[in-house]
C-alpha cells in the first residue's frame, strides 16, 4: 500500500479517530465483529465515516468518478425514463444517495426542457455534509427549482412515481463468507495491537447462514468449484430493495450499479469475491487501509434483490446493461443535439458517451434493474437488450 497517495495530518489523525472507535467497538462485542459492521462503521460511524464526513469523495478531486460526475449525458438520459414513469404513476421522483446533487439537477434540468418537471424530487441521503453539498449545488444551478426539492430522514411509509438509485447498493455493508467442502465460515474482524486482523467463526446470523446455503448451490454447477471460496453476502441490498417494494404503491424503483446475477456473481473464477476500495482514483483490495478516508464496496448480488423485491409484491420490469438502457433512452440522440461541426462541445461529449456506453468501461459491468407496481407500458429503457435471464 505504499504506492498509494499520503494523507495530509489532519486526513491520517480523521482516520485514527476511526480505527480507536472500531477498535473499541469490535472490544464491546467480545473480540470480534462481522465484516458487514466494520464495514458499516467504516463508511457511515457519525461524523467519522467515509460518507459522514466532509471530504470530497466525487469527482477529479476525489476518490471516483460516477457515472452522474462523468457526464450530464447519463441524468439527461435517465430523465426520459424517468418522465415516462411519472406519466403513468405519479408527479413524484425520489433519489436514494444523490452524492454531490449531480444527478438530480441534470435530471431536473431535462425534465423542465421536456416540460414534465415533477412536482416534488425528495432525496433520501444519510450524510450530513453531502446534503450540504446537494443543496448547494441544486440552489445554484437551478434556484428557480429549488423549491422543488425536498430531503428526507428516512423512507417515507408510501412511495409513487419514479425511485432512482444510482451506485448506492455496492456501497451497503456486506458480509465476508467462506464456502469450503466441509463448512460455511463468517469472516469477520478482530483486534491485534493497533492493526485489524482476519477471523473467521460459524456464521450466527440465521439469514446469512440460509442465504449462504442457498448460494453453493450456484457454485456446484460448474465442473471445477474451488475447494475454498470467498465471497460477498449483502443482506442489506435485498432488504433495501424490500422495504422500498413494500412501500412502493405505483411506480418504478431503478436501480442502476455493477455487479451481476447469482450465477455469475458466484462463478468458480471468482474465488476472491468482488470486494473493493477506492481511495484517490486507485483501486485495491485492502479495507483496513485508512479506514474513514476510502470508499468499500462489493458488487450487487442483482439476482438477490430482484427475488426479495418480488417476494414484497414488486415485477420484474426490466433487466440490462448500462450501455442498452442509456442507448434505448436516446443518449445517442442527445448527443446529435449537439453539431459535430462544434468541436469544442462535440468531442467532449462524444468522449463521454463512450465511457458510459463501452463494453471495456462501463457499458456492460453496469447493470440497470427496474422493479414496480401498477406500470402497463413497457418501459422504453429496457426495449433491447434483456439480460433477465442471467438472474
């Protein structure tokens, strides 16, 4: 980890405060915790955690670059969607996790160009400082719409209109698991010094222990399973994509992030799993490193919260890759908009679209999975390109 950038002081001492804290915490629980607590802590502990505190994760400056900050093509697009969902629900849009606001003002901006602006866009965001950042980003670039726009603290008990997640799933706290020819292993978190360790116990957690039995069978279709394999189990995602079926009584719930159906998530080639960190634009596989001050995150299980979506009375209204969704929506003809002659604006967003619709970018590691209630139209996003089968 040497090769990685240096946090300043102030950056190295935030992340200490955090390490003391899950240290003391991991004490409290005897000596040892699940994966899924430290790395719940790690990204959300108040005023501590990666998405709690106040530095600057999106972007060139920070620590990634999402689809939203990559370019105004992708909310411009999703908007078409989106607007096609309002008209045969409700006025209503809510975003889980709107990060820096990007999204929702280049939605909110196409929507007005489209004169379907919704009549409230709620934001559910559990960080303090990132609200902030929203509500900053929402009153400068549209004050005339800022009215509109309303955050929440918690989901509401009834929800209609169009819900868009974009990369919020990866980021909930997962569980580590072990599958060997004998047993099923917890890896989890304990104390050694000042440093976290690795230990693994039997899984204690009823739903963890059935979902990864219900998970091996995937392994053992294929003809060379490795005798130990590591891997996610994320029963937030599915719990998330419940409650929100559960509440949802017209609409779309639209889930936009990387990851996979069951049978590919848990192919014998991927013994390691999917976890990964993100700190500075480098990626690596460490999450004991400067805890606080790097994103963690595993792929989504897709397969999993499509099936506890639908146990919670929500269909399947469509399943495929970015790069079809955003191409079905129209993002090629948002760029003709724009005249080829008009380099300086042109190429730009040329250059974009590639990266959100390349097979070797995000195109195809990007999923988009739709989920509602009430809806008779086809959604156009989900027009070519069906990958249902692969849940």
């Amino acid at each position: 980890m040497s090769a990685l950038p240096q946090p300043t002081p102030e950056a190295q001492a935030h992340s200490d405060r955090l390490r003391d804290l899950i240290h003391r915490d991991i004490a409290a629980q005897g000596g040892w915790i699940p994966f899924s607590r430290f790395m719940e802590l790690a990204l959300y502990a108040p005023a501590l955690g990666y998405y709690s505190a106040g530095a600057r994760k999106f972007g060139a400056a920070g620590d990634f670059v999402t689809a939203p900050e990559l370019s105004p093509l992708f909310g411009r697009t999703l908007a078409r969607q989106v607007a096609d969902i309002m008209a045969q629900s409700a006025p209503q849009v809510m975003e889980l996790g709107a990060g820096s606001g990007k999204l929702a003002v280049d939605m909110l901006g196409e929507l007005e160009r489209m004169d379907c602006l919704p009549e409230r866009y709620a934001i559910l965001e559990v960080s303090a400082d990132l609200r902030d950042r929203q509500r900053a980003l929402v009153q400068d670039r549209l004050p005339h719409l800022a009215s509109r726009v309303h955050w929440l603290d918690a989901l509401p008990e009834y929800i209609s209109g169009a819900l868009v997640a974009n990369e919020v799933l990866d980021a909930l706290p997962v569980h580590l698991v072990r599958w060997t020819d004998t047993r099923i292993v917890e890896r989890g978190v304990a104390s050694d010094g000042e440093m976290f360790v690795w230990q693994e116990r039997l899984p204690e957690t009823p739903a963890l222990l059935q979902a990864a039995q219900q998970a091996r069978p995937e392994l053992v279709e294929a003809v060379s399973v490795p005798d130990d394999y590591l891997s996610e189990i994320s029963l937030a995602s599915p719990g998330l994509a419940g409650s929100l079926s559960e509440r949802l009584q017209q609409g779309v719930l639209l889930f936009i992030d990387y990851g996979f159906g069951a049978r590919e998530y848990y192919h014998p080639q991927r013994s390691q799993g999917t976890l990964m960190c993100h700190y500075r634009h480098y990626a690596h596989d460490d999450p004991f490193f400067l805890p606080g001050l790097q994103d963690i995150t595993a792929h989504v299980d897709f397969t999993a919260v499509a099936e506890r979506a639908m146990d919670s009375g929500a269909h399947l209204l469509g399943y495929t890759s970015q790069a079809h969704f955003l191409i079905n929506c129209g993002i090629t003809e948002l760029l003709s908009a724009t005249s080829p002659e008009n380099l300086r604006d042109y190429q730009p967003l040329s250059a974009q679209l590639q990266k959100l619709t390349s097979p070797a970018e995000m195109g195809e590691l990007f999923k988009v999975i739709a989920l509602g209630k009430g809806m008779d139209a086809p959604l156009r996003g989900f027009a070519s390109g069906d990958k249902s089968r692969f849940l």
